[in-house]
C-alpha cells in the first residue's frame, strides 16, 4: 500500500492531499490485479475524501470513515483512522488466501479426511484415461459441461460434476460453457491435488457462487439446500434458513455478514474426530489384531481343505447333524422298500420301476408327516424356551428345514409319479397273458387296456389332483412369485403375490385327504396294517390340529384396544394396543395379527416392538403388499396431522382424544418364538438392523436398558424386582436406513436410552445410507453442520434424537474389530434382521473372527 501526498503552500495552515491506495487481489481470476484509490483533502482541522476508484461497498464504507470534523487533535485522529483503514483493506486483499494459523498433523490429518471428496470418484484413474474419453465426448475439441462428470468419471453425481466444473471455471475466468483440453488438463491437476490447502480452496470455490472470496448466508443457504436434496435429507432443506443462520453463528461472530477461507479452516480443524478413539494399549492391541486378521494362503491344498471343513462344521454342526439323520432316514426307508417289492411277484412284470415308484413313496409318507412339525409355532415356542434342546437343535432354521422338507417331497413325488407313468405301468399294458397271470390279484381278471384306466380309478385321480396342488403350492411359494420379483403381465402378476401364497398353502388341507385316500386305494397292497400312509401323518396331523385349534382359541379372546396409531415416513405406521391380560413375551417375538375388515382368514405376522416392561404392546408395520395397505387405509381415515412436538406424518392418539373414532377390531395371536429372542444368553450383543428390520432389535435395547435400570435399583436396595435380571450387560446396536423420515420411526426410544443410560452401557449407531459417505464434498457442509448443531444443541439434524448420525454404510470389518478390542475372549451375541444381502458378510466376519482371536462370534439371523 502507498501514500501519495502534496504540501499545499498557499494555505497559511498546514495541509494534505493525496491518495491513499491498496491493491487488492480479484477473487474472480487467477492473474487479474485491480487497485482501490482513495483520495484524501487533509487540513489541520478537518479531512475529506475528495474521490474513490475501484472500490466496492465495503471499501466505500471505510473511506467514510476516514472523514473527520475540525478538532485539535487531528494529527492523531489521522494516524489512527490511517492505520485502521490501511489494516481493514489488507484483510481485504488476503481473502481469498489462507491464514497461517497452526494445524497440528493429526488435526490437519483430520480435515483432510473431511475433504477427501475426490478419491472415490476420480482418483483411481489418470490423466490419459480421462484424456481418451475427452477425445471420445468433445465436439470441435470443445467438452461440455454436461459431459464434464462423465469426462473425469464422476457418473453417479451429473449435478456436483456440473457445480464442480462452475467452480473451477469461475476461478479461471471461463464464461464458456465448455471448455478445451488444456483448461481441462488444469481442472484435473485441482482436483487430483490431494493436499488440504487444495481441497478446502476447491471446496470453498464451489460454495462461493460469486466468486468475490467470502461467502453469505445466501450462498450457505444454497448449497445446504443443495447438499440436503443432493443426500435426499428434505428436513434440512425445508430448514435451511435457521441452518444457514447456525453456521453464520458460529463462523461470523462479529456479525460482518460473510465468512471467509480461513473461518472454514478453522471449523474442519475444531471438528471432532469421528473415528474411533482408542488409547495407546488399544492401539496396540488394534495393530495385532489386524495382523492376526490378514489372510494366510495355506500352500499345502489338503491342509487348506481340511481347515476350511473344520471351519464349516464347527460353524454348522446343529444343521449338518439333523440333515444327515433327515437323510438317513429317508435312504434307509427308500431301501426297505426298494427291496422289499424287488423279492414280489410284481417285480417280474414291472421290474425295477414298481421299486422305484414305492420307495419314493415311503420317503414321501415320511416327508409329508415331518413337514408339519417345523410349523408348528407354539410348540417350537415351548421347546426354545422352556427345554435346552435349543443347544442341539436349531430352531433358528424351522422354515428352512421347512423347505428343505419340501424339497425332499418334491423328489418323492417325482420318483414315485414318473416311474409309474413312464415304466411300469407301460410294461404291464404291453405285458403277455403269461406274464398278466400273477398280476390278476391286484388289476383284476382283464387287463387294462389303456391309461384312461389308471386315472380313472380312485387311485390315479387322486394322484393326479394331489399332484396339480403340489405344484401350484410349491411355484406360488418360491420368492420370485411370493414377492412379486418377475415382470410378468398384470392380468397373471394378480396371481401372485402374498395373498396367492397364503391361500394355495392352504390348499394342504385338501391334499392330506386325498393323501389319504390315496393311500388307501392302493392296486398292491389289499391288507389294511400294510396301508401304512394314515400311520405316518397321524400324530403330526392331530398335533398341527391343536396348534391351529389353539391360536383359534387364543385369538378369540385376544382382541386388542387400540391406544394409539402413527403413521410415518418411509411407508410405516405404528400401533400401540393394550396388552391381553397374563399376555407375556420377550423382547425378539413375534405375533400373528388379524383384521376382519380386511380379511376375516388372513393372520399376519408382525414382531413386536415394545419391551416386556412396557404396559403398552406395539408393533412397526411396514406397507409392502396388499393387506398391510388396506390396513394402513383403514388407520389413516382416523388420523389427523401431529401438533406440537409429535413425530409422524398423521397421528390418532386414541387414549388421549375426547372423540372416540370407530377403529377397525384387531385379533392377536402369540407370542412365537425367533432367533433375537437369544439375547439373554449373552454378556455382549452386536444388534444389526437394516430399515424395518431393527424392529426386534429395538425392542431388545429397551429391555436391555430396563435390565440396567433394574440391577441398578437391586444395588442400591431401593425396590424389589419382579422379574430375574439376565445376563447382557453391554449393548452395540447400528441401525442402517436409506431415508431420513425412518429416524421418527424409534425417536423415543433413542432418547430415553440417551438420556437413562449414563454409563454409556448401550451404543447406539445410525447410518443413513441416502447421505454420501463421510469426506464426499456432496456431504462436507451437512458434516459441519451436523457437528455444530449437536454441539450447540445436543441434537443430531438427521436423526432429531441424541444420537449422531452417520453417513453411507459402516465398515463391518472395523466394527467387529472393536468389539473384539473391547471384550476379548468373551462370547458375543450378533443379532441380525433385515434382507438377506448381509448375511454373508456378517455371518463371514462372524466366523473369521472367531476362529482368528479370542472372542467368539455366534450369529442369528431373521429375514423378511
């Protein structure tokens, strides 16, 4: 900055004038230097600013400034106003370069992580990749805008390219809408520099949409609009203003109206490590961990199978042991049989086919007695809970043993129907009369003449409808029809789907009888203690009798009232009923639900979302197919908007209202028994839940909490208990979902274990995977935000609980690895509920680390 002035002499007094100039950088363009000029009249008693070039607003304001009336201590007043003035402009002329303020490594190591918005999209590629498809997509050596993401790979995100191309061009000068192969050789080197000065100067470039070097709260306004649309977060789009505020709060505290480079650079330094934090003897242990972790290639090709089979059977023992003695059984009456019709007479006629046919028809007997009992809730429920048969048996896979089942009578039926159709009836049409003549016992004195003669008979129609059921039960039963995954037609997709499984299932009923009418008229076997099919499918019909006979009983005196219903984001609603008197369950279970204004004959199972403790019982039910939105009509009729601080899209508090709408009747059976309902046996647990699917798990964390709250009062000797204390201590519950309105779902719930579990007993993890992961530029200012809203408020912006939020999906490997830091050489319970693409990865690093370090990881799944 210079000073130019002049003496005037013809004044009797003292004098100055001149101009006072600064030049100032233009935060538009790299090389471009322009200057503020002000002209200055000073005199002994008084100073004016005589002309101002080159400024703007602010600079305009400071001159003013300068202007002073006639007093005796002029000479100062100037200095003074001088040195102001001159400082004022050189915060101007550095705003748009960095403060050298002092960045620690790790918490310059931390920003940087905050910015690593590049990485994922383009930094795996080089310059002559993105140079061949330039050569591919210009048009007269020109690329687009449009094209730019396509260009240096960024496809997922067409709308930050196009804001990322807008910064880096304004920074430039280029008012084109394209750009030629040596500018865009400059935009790679920017956005290919790793460096933290680098990135948070792209950063604040692309937030900065005038380019004058600072931001206001307009521009925060609209690029937190942007982020919140771009991670599909529509609550803090709606409130970007108040947000847009909060960040001008904290990062503009002397109220100047913008915030510059430096103040975000002191945010990304100030925000808290979201990593893990580990002491130096929790490092350690880390570092070995992950040692013992990496994967050993065993050279030797039997020692690696052999390690691999001890692996499978230490993990599958329960399962491998009940399929080979289901096998077994199945092979050994398969033999009987074959054997037994290969020494009869029939055997010279029809030969190894009549064999064949019979012992597919004995293992279908077996299977179809056997199918029933995995079905069977209750009594599944009261073995889990009330024997310790569980520790040999896995309940856990009824309904795929269930299938497996199916499978087994599918093969029967197949053996059995093929053989007769294909071979041995044939033989015995094409037979001789000699041959005939010991077959006249069984067929009669004439022999049949065609096939029409085996359908016709008791046998054979029978046969036959049974047969036509089966299929259509087992195809209607197949995931691809049941959840209507093929793109068929609408006039048959209207054949498929749930209500099509559930009614064709229930077509068994029609197949038992003929099952058993079948195997009374049979052509080879005339005694009746040789009709052993009745003997079989006995005792599990009657037992499945019961079971159905029970719930019908149950059901009939376990009509619910209804407390309050809530219907949320993410095609949700909530109900909260009065629970049965002496209903008891625990946290896991399951219940059949039943409303006769939808349909009298269909029950539906939902698991429970209330804790033991709860005096209300709930359920989460989520609008897939037709019932549950016919359901869901229904409760929306009598809902009105949420007032005041309520959650949710529309609400009837029931309970609570002066009017008493008419609700639809609501039928409960239950409680049943699943795979979460294991907690207890556990210290530790690792809860997983994707979406809907951390119902059961939300559950568990209630009542986990409630067992803390009680052992603590045991302790304390303030109250007796009524229930026994169980064994888990320590919760880690990740809940993962793609929408923000999901978070309303368990809002209360997150609070309450917040705010009672002050020991930090209980961890609570949410992931919303619509966000882009942290250190993606996409999400940079929800990150910021996010950390200054819960600093100031204690309040997550995402979730609206206590709880923080995180962003895309966890990493499973480093979760499992601080669990196991945590709690070596104990047994730890992984609960997991939701779709079935997990399972794999999470039942892997099940086993990987519990064959590799000291805790023991044992997995449960549930699928939906």
């Amino acid at each position: 900055m210079e000073i130019e002035n002049t003496r005037d002499s013809d004044s009797m007094r003292g004098g100055f004038s001149g101009s006072l100039v600064s030049g100032k950088k233009n935060a538009r363009c790299e090389d471009d230097e322009s200057y503020v000029e002000i002209t200055l009249d000073v005199r002994d008693d008084s100073v004016s600013v005589q002309n101002i070039k080159g400024a703007d607003h602010e600079a305009a304001l400071l001159a003013s400034r300068l202007e002073k009336r006639p007093n005796n201590t002029l000479g100062s007043q100037l200095s003074f106003h001088l040195r102001q003035v001159s400082k004022e402009l050189k915060r101007m002329t550095s705003s748009n370069k960095f403060q050298n303020i002092d960045r620690s490594k790790s918490g310059a190591a931390r920003a940087l992580r905050g910015l690593q918005f590049m990485n994922k999209n383009v930094g795996t590629e080089g310059w002559s990749e993105v140079e061949s498809r330039f050569d591919q997509l210009a048009v007269n050596g020109m690329l687009t805008k449009s094209l730019f993401g396509q260009c240096i790979g960024m496809k997922e995100s067409s709308e930050f390219a196009e804001d990322l191309f807008d910064a880096l061009a304004r920074k430039r000068c280029i008012t084109s809408p394209a750009v030629t192969k040596d500018e865009l050789r400059k935009f790679w080197e920017q956005i290919t520099d790793t460096s933290f000065d680098a990135r948070l100067q792209t950063f604040f470039d692309m937030v900065d949409k005038d380019a004058d070097g600072r931001i206001t709260q307009e521009e925060v306004k609209e690029i937190i609009s942007l982020s919140a649309s771009a991670n599909k977060l529509s609550k803090i789009q709606d409130n970007s203003d108040e947000y847009a505020a909060l960040i001008m709060e904290e990062l503009d505290p002397g109220n100047v109206g913008y915030i510059e480079l430096y103040n975000l650079e002191t945010l990304l330094l100030q925000v808290p490590s979201h990593s893990m934090n580990l002491s130096t003897n929790s490092r350690v242990l880390s570092q070995m961990l992950s040692q013992k972790l990496k994967p050993t290639k065993e050279r030797n090709p039997f020692k690696r199978c052999k390690r691999r089979l001890d692996y499978f059977i230490e993990d599958n023992w329960k399962r491998i042991w009940v399929i080979a003695l289901w096998l077994s059984i199945c092979a050994g009456l398969f033999t009987w049989k074959f054997i037994q019709y290969k020494r009869r007479a029939v055997f010279d006629v029809m030969g190894y086919c009549v064999s064949v046919a019979k012992g597919g028809a004995e293992t279908t007997k077996f299977n179809m007695a056997l199918v029933l009992l995995p079905v069977c809730r209750n009594t599944i429920t009261w073995l889990r809970s009330r024997t310790k048969l569980g520790k040999i048996i896995p309940f856990d896979d009824n309904i795929n043993f269930h299938k497996v089942i199916a499978f087994g009578i599918a093969v029967g039926v197949g053996l059995h129907a093929i053989s007769h159709l294909t071979c041995d009836f044939p033989r015995l049409l094409h037979a001789t009369d000699e041959e005939y003549e010991p077959m006249k016992p069984f067929f009669g004195d004439e022999r049949p003449n065609n096939y029409w003669w085996f359908v016709k008979g008791t046998e054979g129609w029978t046969g036959v409808v049974m047969l036509v059921l089966m299929i259509i039960a087992y195809v209607l039963a197949q995931p691809w029809f049941r959840r209507n995954r093929l793109n068929l037609p609408s006039t048959i997709k209207k054949l498929t789907g749930f209500n099509a499984f559930w009614y064709s299932h229930h077509l068994f009923v029609i197949v038992y009888v003929l099952f058993i009418i079948h195997g009374y008229f049979l052509y080879l076997s005339k005694k009746w203690y040789k009709k052993t099919t009745w003997m079989y499918i006995a005792v599990p019909m009657i037992l499945y009798a019961c079971e159905r006979l029970l719930r019908a009983f149950r059901s009939g005196y376990k009509a619910v009232r209804i407390l309050k219903v809530a219907v949320y984001p993410g095609n949700v609603m909530a109900v909260h009923m009065s629970k049965p008197q002496g209903f008891k369950y625990t946290s896991g279970q399951y219940i059949f639900v039943n409303c006769s204004d939808v349909s009298s004959f269909q029950w539906h199972p939902f698991t429970i979302s209330s804790a033991p403790g709860d005096e209300y019982l709930s359920m989460h039910i989520r609008t897939l197919g037709d019932w549950t939105s016919q359901l869901k009509t229904l409760f929306s009729k009598v809902c009105e908007p949420p007032t005041g601080d309520q959650s949710g899209l529309l609400r009837a508090d029931i309970a609570k209202a002066d009017y008493k709408p008419r609700l639809p009747k609501l039928l409960i059976d239950g409680p049943y028994g699943a795979p979460a309902q294991d907690y207890k046996k556990y210290d530790v647990v690792l809860l997983v839940g994707l979406g809907i699917g951390a119902t059961p798990l939300i559950s568990i964390v209630k009542d986990v909490l409630n067992n803390i709250k009680q052992q603590k009062d045991i302790e304390d000797g303030t109250k007796g208990s009524k229930r026994s204390p169980f064994a888990t201590k320590r919760a880690y519950f990740y809940w993962v979902t793609r929408e923000q309105g999901s978070f309303e779902w368990f809002k209360g719930v997150m609070d309450e274990v917040s705010e009672n579990d002050q020991e930090g007993l209980i961890e609570l993890h949410n992931y919303c995977t619509s966000v882009y992961e942290e250190g993606d530029a996409r999400s940079a200012l929800i990150t910021m935000l996010q950390s200054i809203h819960q600093a100031k408020s204690g309040i997550d912006i995402v979730s609206g609980t206590r709880v923080k939020t995180h962003f895309a999906r966890p990493n499973w490997r480093q979760v499992f690895k601080r669990v196991t830091i945590n709690h070596p050489d104990q047994r730890i319970g992984v609960f997991y509920c939701g779709p079935q693409g997990l399972v794999g990865e999470l039942r892997h690093l099940s086993q990987d680390f519990s064959h590799k370090t000291g805790t023991k990881f044992e997995f449960h799944k549930e699928n939906f």
